[in-house]
C-alpha cells in the first residue's frame, strides 16, 4: 500500500476540497512535542487537521475517560456515576459497568498515542486506523465502499461510547481480532463541540483498511453515474482545511534568500503563473510550456508525478526566494532507479539568472542523489543553442558524452541537437562536497 496512490485516488474520488483523513498509531518514541490538554483529547484536533503531529501520553491528556479508551490507565472510579448521574449517557452506573466490563479496553503497551494527518505519515506500517471526519454526501460514498465487498449486517457499525471509544478502542479491538468492522461515531454530545455540526468521525481499522485500500477504485466511488452526482455537489462544498500533498516535504538551503522545497499539490497555482507571467522567454526551449493553459493543467500533472508508487517516485523541487516567490524548477526524470540512474531537469526565470542559483541547486542535489538515494550515474541533457543551460554542468565538471541529432522538437517546430552530460558517483564525492 501506497500514501501516494491513496491520497490520488482518495482526491479523485472526493474531490481536492475534501479534508485528507487521520491516521493514529502506538510507539515508545514521541512524534512530535505536545502540551498538556485539559478536557476531551480531540480539542487538539484541529492541530492535526492543520498538518501538525501530536504525541499523545498518559501525562498530556488529563480526561480520565479519554486515558481509559486510549488504554494508558483503568477506568477511574468516577466515570461511571459521571457517565450516568452526570451525563446521562445511560440509565444507571451498572449500565456503564456492564458495557465496560462487555468492551475489555485493551491497556497501551506504548508510551504514545499519535494522530497525524495522512499526507504527513510516509508509511502505513504500525498504523492502528484511519479516521475521517466527513460530512453526509462523504458518509455515503464512504459507507458505500465499506459494503462494497461483503454483505455482513455491522460492516458498518455505529456502537455506544464516547468519541475516543468509538474512534480508538473500537480500531484497536478491531484489529487485535483481524476484524472487518468500520465506526461511526461522533454521536456523544461531549465531542461534538470540538468539530463542526456536519461532522462525524468514520474510522476504518488498519485491519479492513488493507482490504478496503484494493477495493475503492472498483467501488462505486469511480465511473458511476451515481457517485457523480454526490461528487459535483461536494465540489461545491467550500474545502474544510487546505491539504499539503507530499509527506514531509524535503528543502534544502541554497541561499540565504533562496531554498530549495519539494513540490506538493497545493503549489500548482504558483508554478502556473510562474510559467504563464513568461510565456515567451520559457517556449524557446520547453515545448510544454505551449500545453499549459490553466491551474488545472499543472494540477492535473502534478497529479500524475505524486501518485505514482514511492519505490518510481522522482521529486520535483521548486526553487524559493525570501517571499516565498517561485523563481524556477529543477527535478528529475527518465530514472531506471534498478541501475542507480536519473536525469535532472530545471529552468529559471531570467531575472533570477546569473546568481549561480541554478548550479548550487543542481550541485546540492547531486549531493543528495549520491549519498541518500545511491544513485550511480547523473545525466544532464541540454539543446546546444541554449548556453546557459550548457554552462551549468560544465562548471560542475560533467562529462560531455556526445550530441543527439535532432534530439528534441521545439514548440517553433523546428529540431534542436542536444548535448548530453553525465557525472558518476565517484566523482561528485570528490568534488561536490
């Protein structure tokens, strides 16, 4: 299973305004630092929901039931008079009693709860469930697809307890017994405030998930005339958070002012007009400039470089200026990755030229293909009338293998030579570093 390819497919289906889901899982290592929070444990939520990580422990949350359902104490003597008396959640204290001793809340064996958002994870190893926050029309293409490839009556399951029960304990239990059960959940009245009044959690156990996973693009969520009319009316809805892509986006320092940032979805709008404010400078040498009309376009490519599986992914970086500016790309592609091979492709808007900002890039890069990524031969492919693409890798050394006749079409319809350039392992260890 792929983040990549979820996320694409789960975007498809949905819509790139619905809000990517919550994954949780158990460690003995803290993810990320996280205060103390005073009542239910979803009020930090919506630090996840913005892309942030947070560790929960037996120390940082101080609700007793939300320390109980988690599995990290027994159930305080309180809670079910509090349940009862209090909350009126059920008839008497023996009610909670019963259903307590009936669910068996498995103990934590792991110091750390971890919720994160799902493009912000870069496996699903480990991963207890995922939970999604939806909205009706999203319930229904999510219910959909859980019935989708089994007739059993609680394939979906909407079981007492509260909002950390119905998300957490559920999954857990769930997967201890390799179960196929899916939760709604949200109904307590204690965790509502904390999310909006058209929400309610939908958790898939890890233990389903690995099966639903095969199954969604075969479900009605793709082709169905349908689902098409529940995904237009979701278009319309206005997106609950802004989504980043890529997991943990890799940047490097090139500059003081000048950072190289891998690219995700959401930076589709800045590449476009980027290449749309110069038109005519970029043609002269990228014929694809001419097949790009609209934001969608880039969206639509940007697409097809993230969703591909992690083991043929090849990054593309944007280069950034102080203001957050994009002042040019540089990536890779043609890569046989079973050889240890890439190629590395870039451009620059010319007032940003002459800095030596394109070289550092390419010379940083070529450092992180050879030490993080094993990769053996880099290759630089360049039209032989464009000088300062030629100047970048002969500065760095590159070896000048030989010049392809009529290597390339360009956008004015005529044929470019192309010089090609290549740099080995050994070589950039010994002058790159």
């Amino acid at each position: 299973m792929n983040i990549h390819t979820f996320i694409s497919n789960y975007q498809e289906a949905f819509g790139m305004q619905a809000e990517l889901p919550i994954a949780f899982w158990y460690s003995n290592e803290a993810a990320a630092p996280t205060e103390k929070i005073n009542g239910c444990l979803f009020k930090c939520m919506r630090l996840v929901r913005d892309g942030k990580i947070i560790s929960l422990s037996n120390e940082t949350i101080t609700c007793g039931g939300g320390k109980f359902y988690t599995g990290f104490t027994d159930m305080p003597e309180r809670v079910p008079g509090f349940v009862s008396l209090k909350e009126k959640y059920k008839k008497t204290p023996e009610m909670v009693l019963d259903f307590i001793q009936e669910i068996q809340v498995p103990r934590a064996d792991k110091a750390y709860l971890h919720f994160a958002r799902i493009d912000q994870i870069s496996s699903f190893d480990q991963i207890e469930g995922i939970l999604f926050l939806a909205t009706p029309d999203m319930l229904s293409g999510l219910t959909t697809w859980a019935y989708f490839d089994n007739n059993a009556f609680d394939a979906v399951s909407a079981p007492f307890g509260s909002g950390c029960c119905s998300v957490v304990t559920q999954a857990i239990l769930e997967n201890r017994k390799h179960g196929k059960r899916t939760f709604l959940g949200f109904f307590d009245p204690s965790v509502r405030p904390y999310f909006e009044e058209n929400i309610l959690s939908f958790t898939i156990p890890m233990s389903r998930f690995k099966e639903m996973y095969h199954t969604m693009r075969n479900s009605c969520l793709f082709d169905t005339h349908a689902w098409g009319k529940i995904k237009e009316r979701l278009k319309l809805c206005p997106p609950a958070k802004t989504v980043i892509q890529n997991p943990a986006p890799l940047s490097f320092p090139i500059f003081p002012d000048i950072l190289l940032r891998e690219i995700t979805l959401k930076d589709a709008a800045a590449i476009y007009h980027a290449i749309d404010s110069h038109r005519d400078y970029l043609r002269t040498w990228l014929p694809f400039v001419d097949k790009l009309h609209s934001v969608a376009d880039e969206e639509s490519f940007l697409k097809s470089v993230l969703s591909v599986p992690q083991e043929q992914y090849e990054p593309i970086f944007g280069i950034w200026n102080d203001r957050n500016e994009l002042c040019g790309l540089i990536g890779f592609h043609f890569s046989d990755f079973a050889n240890h091979r890439t190629e590395i492709g870039y451009w620059l808007l010319p007032e940003y030229q002459h800095r030596g900002i394109m070289t550092a890039s390419v010379r940083r890069l070529c450092q992180w293909l050879v030490n993080e990524k094993d990769i053996k031969r880099i290759q630089i492919r360049c039209a032989t009338g464009n000088a300062a693409s030629n100047g970048i890798p002969i500065r760095l050394g590159f070896h000048h293998e030989g010049t392809e006749q009529a290597g390339e079409l360009l956008a004015s319809g005529e044929f470019t030579d192309i010089h090609v350039y290549s740099i080995l392992k050994e070589k950039v260890l010994a002058t790159m570093q």
